[in-house]
C-alpha cells in the first residue's frame, strides 16, 4: 500500500461553497424527514425503518469501536471484519449499525461479539445525537456508505473515520461527483481509506480525500468466503433440501427481476435433456418473491418451509432459497453457479466469490461492475465465464453440464485464486488500527 502525493488543501472559498451546500442539505434532509415518515407509516412491510428515526443507542462499558455496513452484502463483509477486531481488542465494545431490514436481520442472526443498532437516517439533528450518545473510539465505514450528516457529525466530535473495503461503482460515483463541493470538505478529514482498486481510489481522491490516506488493499470479500462443505455436511445438505448425490444442481444466486425469467426459460430447455437436473434460486429481495417465481411452472419447493415444517421434499425439481444469510453455504452444493443481477444494466452483479471458495464454477453475465476485481481475478485464472449476452447463457449451461472434467478445472483454479487472495483483511485493519491505537488509554 504506497502512499500518494499529498493533495492540495481547497481554498477558503471552496470551503465556504461545501458549507453552504451542507446547509442546504439538512434544510432538504429535515423537511422530507415528516413525508418519509408517512411513507414507512403506510407501507407495513417497512414500518421497520421507523426506528432509524431515533434508534436506540447502545450502552457500552467503555468507548466502541463503531463500524457502520449498510445492508446484506456489506455485513457479510463486515464478519471477518469483526472477528479480527475482537481478537484484536477484546476489551473494547464493537457496535455494528445497520440502514436495512434484510442487514439487521442477518447481522443479529450472526453479530460477531457485535452491538447491532440502526442508523439513523442522514438528518444532523438524529445523526448527532447519536454520535454524542454512543462517543465512539473510531467509525469504520464499509464499502460505499457516504452520508453528509454521517461524516459531518463524527468530523466535528473529532472521531476518526476510516473506509474499509472501499469501493465506488460507476452508479455512485457519478452521484457523488455531482456533489463533490458538498463530499470535498467532508472528506478531506477522513482519517483513512482502504479500496478495492486503483480505480476505485483515483475517484476517492478525486471526490476529496488526501492521497496520502487513500490505499489500495483488496477486497475483503476473498478473507469473507465460506469455508468448503466437508462431505458430510454436503449430502446433510443435499438429502435436507431434496436432492440426492448423484443430482446436478443449477444455482440461480441473488436473482433479480429479469433474472428469474431466464432462469425459468433455460430450466424449460435443459431439464428434459438432463433428468437428474435440480435447480435452486435465491432471490435476492425477499420482498417480490411472488414476481420471482411467477415463470417457474410445476411444484415448488422452498427453503423456509421446510425449516418451519410446513413442506417437506417430495420430488420437487426448483427449490427457492427464501432465507436470508443462507446463500453463501448453499453455494456448496451447486454444480454450476450463475450470477444474477449481471445479466443486465442497472445492478452490476453479485458476489461470484462465495460459490468460487467451494470449488464451483461460476457463470456471470456482462455487468459485473460492483464487483470488477474478483470478477477478473476468476476470469483470470479460468475459474469463471463471462456470458456476453442472455442468449448465450442456456449453450454454455449446457456445455458445463456434459462435461464434468471442465467444471472440475474452472472449480478448482476459482477455489485456489480465492486461497490466494485473501490478505486484504490484513490491510484494512492495519488501518483501523492506526486510529485505535492512537486513541490512547481507553484502547491499550
């Protein structure tokens, strides 16, 4: 991790301009708070989010060390994250917040020694309450999380903050780029950033930050990857869900709408041509599974009624995968893995690392820009295939399928570049830890 040049200081007048358009931010940010307020009223399925209006704050024996993961995908991320810093420290309090539902659930299933708590939403007023309530040692924000009224309030109680796993996708970056008068002052006294690449670094420093705190580390995702299933748990698995050992099983992850479409139409096509065919989906928001399995014709078997007793295997070929924070494990069990939300613009992949650490070949399409570097790094290696258009995807399905000794290979290279990159973990806390150590006595 190289230092860069040190960065210009902005002028006086730029400083006045991100001040002003901070103001103009919590006036707009304060007067929506009543009509979001109403929107979570009348929508039962998110009275949830009503707490991130004054969240309770956690009480902690001493200072926390606060890391902050918006939803799913970056509390995943979070959990070694976690781990480490209690090996670490482990007399300081770790409190993780959380913005989403689908992130609150699967962080306090699995908290890692962690206080789970929500966020508030992005209003100074809620921001800075809870920041003095809950005076932590350092914030730790996971991949994308850049909230003006979030770093404003941390900055003026001079609490360190510092990006871990950092990335900023062409989405957000061209949101944030818009407001960078606003981001500029804000992340100018960012104590730290690790990234995920050179790319995502240039924008960071671009957006604000001193070079000679942004790093490029990794991506923590390769440290998050789930241990392969032993042979036992594997057909524990399989026998659970309906499958038996000698089923190829074709695992649709974190489908998204359009995905479950083509999903259905190469099911139609392949299943009489393979009859010993499975083949599983996940959807990624639990929210529309009625539109998620609306094309799939025949008997459905799903995951949380057989955890709950209601439905037991009898036959079914299409098991949906309608819990949350059991994706990565199931992934054990594929034969070929398929990406969603790559096969089309607008949500710019999955985690391709999660089936890759099993040994399963993974498929994706074209849009895999969230995440770019381990996309590459299983291309690279032949542990993945890059799938150029939809219509592509059921020839390639098919040709994995006859041919084992192929997916025996992209398996095994995809598993060992997983074993060969994991050492970002490492990077991010050397990070964290210049600013807890630096804390003084509350972190000895």
């Amino acid at each position: 991790m190289n230092a860069q040049p040190a960065a210009p200081v902005p002028g006086p007048l730029f400083r006045l301009l991100g001040g002003a358009l901070y103001c103009i931010y919590a006036i707009l940010a304060t007067a929506l708070m009543p009509l979001l307020a109403a929107f979570l009223v009348l929508r039962p399925r998110h009275r949830a989010l009503l707490c991130r209006f004054i969240p309770e704050v956690p009480q902690c024996a001493s200072r926390p060390i606060w890391i902050h993961a918006c939803s799913v995908g970056e509390a995943n991320t979070a959990r070694p994250l976690l781990q480490a810093i209690r090996r670490r420290w482990p007399h300081i309090p770790v409190v993780l917040t959380v913005s989403t539902r689908s992130g609150h659930a699967l962080a306090g299933a699995n908290p890692e020694g962690a206080i789970v708590a929500w966020l508030p939403f992005d209003q100074p007023w809620l921001l800075r309450r809870f920041v003095r309530k809950l005076d932590p040692l350092a914030l730790g924000i996971i991949e994308t999380e850049l909230w003006p009224a979030l770093l404003r309030s941390a900055l003026a109680r001079e609490i360190p903050v510092v990006i871990l796993n950092g990335r900023l996708s062409d989405k957000h970056w061209r949101q944030y780029r818009r407001l960078r008068p606003l981001f500029r002052p804000l992340l100018q006294g960012i104590s730290g950033a690790v990234v995920q690449t050179e790319a995502y670094a240039e924008r960071l420093r671009q957006l604000g930050a001193k070079p000679e705190v942004v790093f490029v580390g990794g991506n923590i995702k390769f440290n998050g990857a789930p241990q392969p299933l032993d042979p036992g748990e594997r057909r524990a698995l399989l026998m659970g869900n309906g499958f038996d050992e000698p089923d190829m099983l074709l695992f649709f992850g974190s489908t998204r709408p359009g995905d479950e479409l083509l999903a259905a139409a190469i099911w139609r096509d392949l299943a009489p041509r393979f009859p010993n065919l499975k083949l599983a989906v996940a959807p990624r928001h639990l929210a529309r599974l009625d539109e998620a399995l609306a094309p799939f014709d025949g008997p459905l078997l799903r995951r949380s009624r057989i955890l709950s007793g209601e439905q037991s295997p009898a036959g079914e070929r299409i098991l949906v995968l309608d819990t949350v924070g059991e994706l990565a494990r199931f992934y054990g069990i594929a034969t070929v893995a398929i990406i969603g939300g790559s096969f089309y613009p607008g949500v710019e992949g999955h985690n391709p690392i999660e089936p890759a650490a099993h040994g399963v070949p993974v498929v994706f399409g074209p849009f895999m820009r969230n995440f770019a570097g381990p996309a590459e790094t299983l291309l690279e290696c032949g542990g993945a295939i890059r799938i150029a258009d939809p219509s592509d995807l059921r020839a390639t399905l098919g040709s994995l399928l006859e041919d084992p000794k192929m997916r025996a290979r992209m398996g095994a290279a995809g598993r060992e570049a997983v074993r060969r990159n994991q050492g970002a973990l490492e990077h991010n806390m050397d990070a964290l830890a210049k600013v807890i150590d630096a804390s003084g006595p509350a972190a000895s």
